[in-house]
C-alpha cells in the first residue's frame, strides 16, 4: 500500500451501519375482513410498507423519540425556524437510512442506518423498525375495531 493511499485511509471518517429485520405479514386473518390478500399484489404491498418506513409518518416520531432536535450533529447547517428543524433533521435521516426488501422476494425488510455514532445508528435503525411496527399494529388493529363497533351498531 502507498503512502498516500495509507494516509487517505487514516484520515478517511468511519461509518458505522445498523440494521433491523423485519418480517412483512400481510395476511388478514380476521374472518370478517374480506377474502384473502392476493398473492399477486405482495409487491406492490411491501414497496408500500417500505415508502412507509422512509415516511415523515414514521421518522418524525424517531425524531421525537431519540431528541435528535436536541442534537448538534442534526441541527448542523440549519438556519430556519424551529417550526422546520424537525423536517430538515427528517431529510438528513432519510439520507443515511437505506430501506429495502430482502432478496429473491422475501417477506423480510430491512431497514439500514448509516452514522458515525455506531450507537446512533443501532438506536436510528432500531426506533425506525420500532415505530413502523406500531404504526402497522395499529392500522391492522384500529380498523378491526372499527369494524366491530359497526357490526355492533348494525346489529342493533
């Protein structure tokens, strides 16, 4: 190795990843949903889930989790107001996060964070799969509730 290359790796700033797997189910069991998911749409529902997890639905809540409002290396280069500090820290988030889904068609997606803070970038990657998964309980989960206080209503 030359000196030069050995001084341009010396230099060069360590990055650290941290990703999080998780497992798409997309298979609405609940008798009273309707019929099947169909196969054929599988795609197309996991490229949703994926632009999900890139979303402001759920990094501004990591934000808010993690305080990264509160956080030099975020705030840096900023110069609006406070009222836009979260979506300027979103768009850098968004940069270093690499959501994709796991080869050959798996139901598996895996959410990446990218940081010079091999801590950071654990707890970026672990509060986006985290919030996404709540997000997700709750989509699945609110609307059966939904349903039931209709059906009870309709039966009434």
């Amino acid at each position: 190795m030359s000196h030069t290359a050995a001084l341009a790796l010396a230099l060069w700033p360590l990055t650290y990843t941290a990703t999080s797997t998780l497992m798409v189910n997309y298979e609405g069991n609940a008798p009273l949903a309707g019929p099947e998911f169909p196969v054929g749409l599988l795609g197309s529902y996991i490229a949703t889930q994926i632009d999900l997890m890139q979303s402001p639905e759920v990094l501004l809540p990591v934000i808010d989790k993690l305080k990264l409002t509160q956080k030099k290396d975020y705030a840096d280069g900023y110069s609006g107001s406070d009222n836009t500090l979260r979506q300027f820290i979103e768009t850098k988030l968004r940069k270093n996060l690499l959501v994709e889904q796991g080869k050959y068609g798996s139901y598996l997606i895996y959410a990446t964070y990218a940081s010079s803070d091999p801590i950071e970038a654990a707890e970026v990657a672990t509060s986006v799969a985290g919030i996404y998964a709540d997000h997700a309980h709750k989509s699945l989960t609110g609307p059966a509730a939904d349903r039931a206080t209709r059906y009870r209503t309709q039966w009434k």
